[in-house]
C-alpha cells in the first residue's frame, strides 16, 4: 500500500490532467483527498504564515480552525532541504542519524506520515513516546516527529542533560490550543464565585480540574496546583473515578468528546454536562445548569475526530455485513454510539492484533495510521470510515525534510527547534502527570 502522501499526490495529479484534457475523473476510484495543497511541501505554509504574519494549521482536518496569534512560525526551511528528492532525504537522514547513533533518539507519533516514521525509533500515542524518550537516557536529543504539547511533555518527562527538538515548530494541535491558560484562569475563577472553594462534609472540593494530555504544559500546570490531574484516552475512566474521589465535580478540557463520551460511560446523564463556551458569561449556560453539572466540558474538539459521522458507519455496515467498526474517543457522541467500540490508538492496535484472521475493520481515526494498520496487517481488511483523505494539518507538517534539517544541526553540533518548558512550569505540570501515573482503575484499586 503507498503511503498517505504518495496517495494525496496521486490523486492531485489525476486531478490536474483531468482538468487540462477535460476528461471527467475516474468515477469508483476511490480515494479524494480534502486539499490539493497536502501535495505540496509544508515549507509552503511557513512561509505564506510568516509574510501574512498569521498562524494557521495548513492544509488538512484543521485547516479551517483558527490558529491563536501566539502559535509558533517555523522559519524558513534552507532550500537545499526543499529542493532534495526523497531519496536524497532519506540518504541524508540516515547517514546522520548513523553519525549521531545512541546520542539521538528520533520518536514518531502514531498519526505521522509514513516517510517520516519510517526513520523512527519508536512509534506510539503521545503518552508512549513521552515514556520512551524518559528511557533513552543516554539520548543527548529527543527529535519528536509530533507536535507541539507531545514535545513539551517528552521535555518534563526527561533529563535536564536532554533537548527535545520538534522538527517543524508550526506543528502544533488545534485542539489543544482552543483551550489556553487565561481563558481557563478566568472559567475557574467563575466556577469558584459559584461554587466557593470548600469541600463538603466528605471532604471533596467544589471541583477537580482535568486535563486531556493533548494541552498546553501550562494548563497540565494549571490542573497540578488546584488539585488536578491529566488523563489520556487510554485512562480518562479511571481518571474521572479518581477526581469524583476528591471533588463533587470535574471541569475537563480542552476536549468535550472524550470527556462526555468518558463521563457518559461511567453513567452520568447528558443534562449533567454543561457544555463551557469560554466567550460566554457562565460558559452560556444558566446558573439552574451549573448548579446541576458533574462535568464541565470545555468546548474543545478534534478537527480529525469530528469528521466521522454516523452516515459514516451505516455506509461501511451496508456495504461490508459482519464489520466490526472502532472509533477513537474524541468522535462525537453519536458516531461513538453508533460505532461497536470506542477506544484510543492502543486499544485500536490491540483489537486488530487479537482479532480472528478475516476479520473487517472500518476504523475511526486519523488516515496515516490507519493505512499503516492496513499495510501491516494483511490478513485483516482494514479501511478509514472516512471516504476523504484529510490527514491531522498539524502533523502534516513534520515533513523529511524538517527531519533532515534538525539531525543535520545535530551533527554540527547545533541544537535546533529546541522545544524547552520552564522550570517553573514543569514543576506542577509533573504534580498532575504523576498524579496521572498514580491512579489505579476502580477493580485494581479494590484487589
Ligand atoms: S489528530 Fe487532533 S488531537 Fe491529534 S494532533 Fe491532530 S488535531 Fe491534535
């Protein structure tokens, strides 16, 4: 199976000579993509972001999220690096890496393009390879082909002697940027006029802060100072059952699918989940409601997850009789309803590596590591639920030619994109990741 890109400029270039001979496109050729643009090299929109002076995800599931002002711009990629081929990359990458050996180690997120995981040492979610790059001790530099808050956490979870260098500065996360600290200092500051800041007779306070992994380190921080915890889609269950431990209720962000999917699981009623609009006083919601919350879900999303629809799944059960659909958290409640099971890229891997051979996946989650799901795992079929080609923007733009770039400088002895978290900062956020790490399911905290 070719990649997602190669795939991307396949069909853009079928588009193109369509267009020219004013032949219609092949009907039943299966694939589009949501954005010609994804067959150009991500340098492109660095450097349109940088003379327009406005941050954007570039093209992909993202692509029409707003970009806050403050996000990173990646400076001009050297043009030796735009004009290589992808063998001469891959020549140069390799032979660096080679000079580097154990001093480097290269970490490669689940949703990245295949030509850039295919130089990694490790390929996991955020969590897997945050926990990787704390094992590489002897790794002088953690090269991080994800994005912005996956480096940031791999910067607080590793050695002072390390740097954590993200490839391409402008991958960051459109999720994780709708919720940024000032916003979430002054929802907490309402929550606490309406709510007071003592515990009740069983000694748990008014509300417990929860952060999804995908934020800011400022808001981890945020979540470690007043009494809260991180979650990641693996453990968000376990997560809620340890902050309903210590608090009446939960305010999550920045991610209102996996709260609300998570916290509907565990049996809390919808009319329970107010939804916090940040623009909003109260979060647009009556004070009657918020008095009436268990969980307050910030209302953030993931462009990627939120492209799957429930249309979707009574497509793919149609057409394949006997599927068995998964679909990842962050999907909204409908489609996760729909779905047969919801889980996180750990538990998506799993259920393909334990299923019966013949088995027939249509799976709810980002199309790089589906197709790779697909590639490795031929006695499956194994297909995205969604017909458009539209990779994660931000991951997108983590090309070869970044990676060649930042392994280059390490060789000379320069430290590139160095993505640091100060101290300050890192203290707390560390509080509500160990929190994280110390919270045990309900059935083994009872064994
Ligand atoms: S897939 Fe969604 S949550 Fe993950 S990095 Fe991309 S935008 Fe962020």
């Amino acid at each position: 199976m070719s990649s997602v890109n190669t795939t991307i400029q396949l069909i853009t270039r079928e588009q193109a000579e369509a267009a020219q001979s004013h032949i219609p496109g092949q009907p039943g050729r299966a694939q589009e993509s949501c954005d010609e643009d994804l067959a150009q090299g991500p340098w492109e929109f660095d450097l349109a972001e940088a003379l327009a002076g406005t941050p954007g995800y570039g093209p992909g599931a993202s692509n029409e999220d707003t970009a806050p002002a403050s996000t990173p711009v990646q400076g001009q990629l050297p043009q030796e690096y735009k004009d290589a081929s992808d063998a001469e990359l891959e020549g140069r990458i390799r032979a660096a890496k080679a000079v580097l050996g154990e001093r480097v180690v290269v970490l490669g997120h689940f949703y990245q393009r295949d030509e850039v995981v295919a130089f990694a040492d490790f390929v996991g979610d955020s969590f897997q390879l945050a926990n990787a790059a704390k094992n590489r001790s002897e790794a002088e530099a953690i090269v991080f082909c994800g994005v912005h808050f996956m480096a940031e956490t791999a910067d607080m979870l590793s050695g002072s002697h390390q740097s954590v260098i993200l490839p391409n500065l402008a991958a960051g996360c459109s999720m994780a940027d709708m919720a940024d600290l000032p916003s979430v200092e002054a929802c907490w500051a309402e929550l606490e006029a309406l709510y007071g800041t003592e515990p009740d007779a069983e000694g748990r306070v008014p509300v417990i802060p929860v952060t999804y992994m995908n934020s800011s380190a400022a808001l981890k921080a945020f979540c470690g100072e007043r009494g809260g915890i991180v979650c990641t889609s693996s453990n968000a269950s376990t997560v809620l059952d340890w902050a309903f431990e210590r608090g009446q209720r939960v305010l999550f962000f920045p991610d209102q699918h996996l709260g609300r999917n998570t916290a509907k699981a565990m049996g809390i009623p919808l009319e329970a989940m107010p939804l916090w609009n940040p623009r909003l006083p109260l979060g647009g919601n009556s004070q009657q409601v918020m008095e009436a919350a268990k969980v307050v879900l910030w209302q953030g999303f993931c462009s990627v997850h939120k492209r799957f629809t429930v249309a979707q799944i009574e497509k793919a059960r149609a057409d394949f009789p006997g599927l068995r659909v998964i679909v990842h958290p962050e999907c909204p409640m409908e489609v996760v309803d729909a779905a047969d099971e919801a889980g996180s890229t750990d538990y998506i891997l799993k259920a393909i590596q334990g299923a019966p051979d013949g088995t027939t996946f249509a799976i709810g989650t980002e199309i790089n590591m589906v197709n790779r799901l697909a590639a490795q795992y031929p006695q499956h079929t194994i297909f995205c639920l969604d017909p458009v080609i539209c990779p994660c923007s931000t991951m997108y733009r983590i090309h070869p030619g970044y990676l060649a770039w930042v392994l280059e400088g390490l060789v000379a002895g320069e430290v590139r994109n160095q993505i640091t978290v100060p101290e300050t900062t890192a203290v707390n956020a560390r509080i509500a990741l160990e929190r994280m790490l110390a919270a045990k399911p309900r059935s083994a905290a009872r064994a």
